[in-house]
C-alpha cells in the first residue's frame, strides 16, 4: 500500500526521492547550463498558443528542449512562489545568487538529466524507466513510492504494452500504468493529464502541486550530450518566464538570447484564460487566503485557494477582481514585460498566434520566416504545421476563429483603454478585425 503523506512531509519526501532518482538517471552533464551557447525563449501571455508552437519546435531534431515547462525545476530548486520571496513569478538574476552553490547545483543537475529531443522509440528501457518515475514523481509528490520499484514497475509497463494484441501507443502506456500505479493504492487520476477527459468532481490533484495539471504524459526521449549543448539551442517555453529574462540571462550564462515574441488580440486571450480559470487544470499557486473572484472561486469553489497561469506583479490587487478583469491583468502585464525586454535590443522574432492557424498560405509563410530567423530546415514537423497537422496542446476547447465571440460583451467590458494601447503596440487594431 502507498501512503499518501501530508504537505510538508511530502516536500521532504519528494527532495529525498529525487535525489535518489539523480543518482540513477546520472551522471549529469556537467556545468550543463553554462554549456549552453544559444538560448530561445517563446515569450507570450498565457493562453496565446505558446505550447502549440513548442510542439512544433519540438519536432525539429536541430533544436533541443526541456519536455515541458521549466515551472518544476524552479520548484525543486526553491524558486516557486512563495519560496523564491519575490512575492510573484519575477526572478533575476540575483535570485539565481542567492541559492547557494547546493541548489544552484540541484538545478543544474536536474536540467542536464531533462534537456533533449523527443525519440521515435525506446531504445534504453532502463533510463525510460526512471525518466517515467522522475515525472510521476513530480506530478504526485505525495504518494511515496520507492523511486526503483517504480522505475521497474514502468518498464513492465513498456513491456507489457508492447506484448499486448492492440494498437501500442502512449496514451494506451499512460493507460495501462496509471491504472496499476491506482490497483496498488496510490491516488493518481488520469483524468489530470493531457488530452484526457476532465477531472470530475473539482479541485486540485493535490496540496502540493511540482507541476501544474494538465501534466506531461510519457514517450521516448533522446537526452543531450555535452557537445548538443555547446552547439544546438536550447528553446524555453513559459508564459511566466515574461516576468524571468534576467534570471534566465543569468542561469544561462554563456548562451546569446533571443526571443520569439508570440502575440494574440486580447479578446481571444482573455477568452482562454477565462476558460482555463475554470477548466479542471492549470493550478499554479495556492494561496495562504481564499481568493474571492466572481466568475472562478463561485464556479469551482473546491479550487478557491489556487491561483492559475502565471503570477505577474501586483496579482493581490486582483484576489476579489471579476474574472475577466484578472485574465485581461495576465494578458497585460506578460506583454509589458516582453516589451521591456525587447526594448534593450534583444534579438527577436514577433509571431502572430492568428498567422499560426490562418489559411495554409499564411501558415506556410510563417513558419518559413520562424525557420529562417532560427536558421534550420523546414523540416517536417513545420511542413505538417504549415498544413493544419498541429494537435491541440492544453487544449479547453478546440480552437477557433473568433471564439471569443460568443461570449463577447463579458470579454470586451474587461478591455479598458489599457488594454486596447497594448493591442495596437503590438499590431492589433480594432476589435472588429480580431479573430
């Protein structure tokens, strides 16, 4: 039987668990971020279409990638809210000093063991194993399991999949090993990870969350090298990584930054955000207060203690705020800060998430003016985005053209004149013209 272990013993657990799963998974590449000669960072408000775009870039064997967000190792290393004590999701470069050389080197090392590309098979079943036991770890980290049994329970997994009469995929693996991970006690839910349906019943999985639900799920994975490194640049997606160019500039000391500024109208922004808000997933800060956010707390009271998506500056002046009005804050103070950034003659790239998903013609140009500016082919991952082949990531809703629509007047009653200036700095005109 697996216990469920309470907050702050699971923080303690979890730490221990992990670095036993470092000592396995290892040895790390080291000084792994100073290898890093070329950083790109997707940097958009929440809900623009970043993890869409990540996807496609993921596919390019040019480029490396973490599998995910960078949120989690962040968390291990103690630079979440509220520990990194900035009071939000801004971190620099002091922050990074501040650690002290045993968890800077816990970050480090963390990293190394995740930056790479995806695979197109298991070709080392035992690092498959332990990779499946580091995510499950930090998705449940309060289910304390032996790291080793679970790493040699998820390679039976694999197996298994692989003998059985239907049609292997990963979401059958996911499939199969949640539902063993459940017979033997632990209180894991499928429902909280990507592309399954809803969670029912509200709430959290969890007091203690390392990564933010919809979770990863599970596939093959190529880990980098030394020389990938030193000669293949690394691309960093996380909207809340608007608010932590400095500290990046510093975690990556070495590696010349660019950016790819990725923008939507505010309309259909709020629009996903307010969705989110209210999806089953994407809890991202539980607060010592109940928040009071008419729309959200009223809606899904049993996630009255989370705040979603990313943390900007000055977020308590919104704890009582109508939800659209929060949503219309994210998407706002994420593009301010971008600017700022931009503003010191960072290298970038602005990219319309409406030219993404607009007709083949404009799809196809896009990604042609993306692999130009990255300097690598127009491989195939791009050529099936050009045409339309690009599964929802973190999807609430299949997307749409001009979705926002529908519910229109409570989106656009949030946009104040605020609002509106940012849009037509960044290319929009009147809502008329959004989509």
């Amino acid at each position: 039987m697996l216990t469920d272990l309470g907050a702050e013993p699971a923080l303690a657990s979890l730490h221990r668990r992990l670095a036993q799963l470092r000592d396995l998974r290892g040895p790390a590449v080291p000084d792994a971020c100073a290898q890093v000669r070329e950083l790109i960072v997707v940097a958009s408000s929440s809900r623009s279409g970043s993890s869409m775009l990540a996807e496609v870039l993921r596919g390019c064997d040019q480029l490396l990638h973490l599998r995910a967000e960078i949120n989690p190792f962040l968390r291990i290393a103690g630079l979440g809210h509220p520990h990194s004590g900035s009071g939000s999701d801004v971190l620099d470069a002091g922050d990074l000093e501040g650690l002290g050389a045993d968890r800077r080197s816990l970050l480090d090392g963390e990293l190394s063991l995740e930056i790479g590309n995806p695979a197109h098979r298991v070709d080392d079943e035992e690092r498959f194993g332990l990779d499946t036991a580091w995510r499950l770890t930090v998705q449940w980290p309060r289910v304390d399991w032996q790291p080793q049994e679970l790493a040699h329970l998820a390679t039976r997994t694999l197996r298994q999949m692989r003998s059985d009469t239907g049609t292997p995929s990963w979401e059958r693996y996911r499939a199969l090993l949640i539902a063993e991970l459940r017979r033997r006690g632990a209180a894991v839910d499928g429902a909280f990870y990507d592309g399954a349906s809803e969670a029912s019943g509200g709430g959290a999985p969890g007091e203690v969350l390392v990564e933010e639900p919809p979770f990863v799920s599970f596939g093959p994975w190529r880990h980098a090298s030394a020389q990938d490194l030193c000669s293949r640049p690394l691309v960093v997606k996380t909207p809340s990584n608007a608010y932590r160019m400095a500290f990046l500039r510093a975690l990556f000391p070495n590696a010349r930054v660019r950016v790819i500024h990725l923008t939507r109208n505010p309309a259909a922004s709020v629009n996903g955000l307010y969705d989110g808000w209210r999806h089953g997933g994407f809890h991202a800060h539980r607060m010592s207060e109940p928040l009071d956010i008419a729309g959200y707390t009223d809606h899904r009271p049993k996630d009255r203690h989370w705040w979603k998506f990313d943390l900007p500056p000055g977020w308590s002046e919104y704890t009582a705020a109508p939800l659209p009005q929060v949503c219309a804050f994210q998407w706002h103070s994420a593009h301010e800060w971008i600017l700022r950034e931009l503003s010191q003659g960072t290298d970038h790239l602005r990219v319309r998430f409406e030219d993404l998903t607009g007709t083949p013609q404009v799809r196809t140009a896009t990604f042609e003016r993306i692999t130009r500016w990255l300097d690598v082919p127009m491989s195939t991952s791009f050529q099936r985005a050009a045409h339309g082949d690009v599964a929802p990531v973190a999807a609430t809703v299949k997307p749409s053209p001009g979705r926002w629509r529908s519910r229109a007047s409570l989106i656009t009653g949030a946009l104040d004149e605020r609002i509106h200036a940012m849009a037509r700095e960044l290319g929009y005109g009147s809502d008329g013209e959004w989509i």
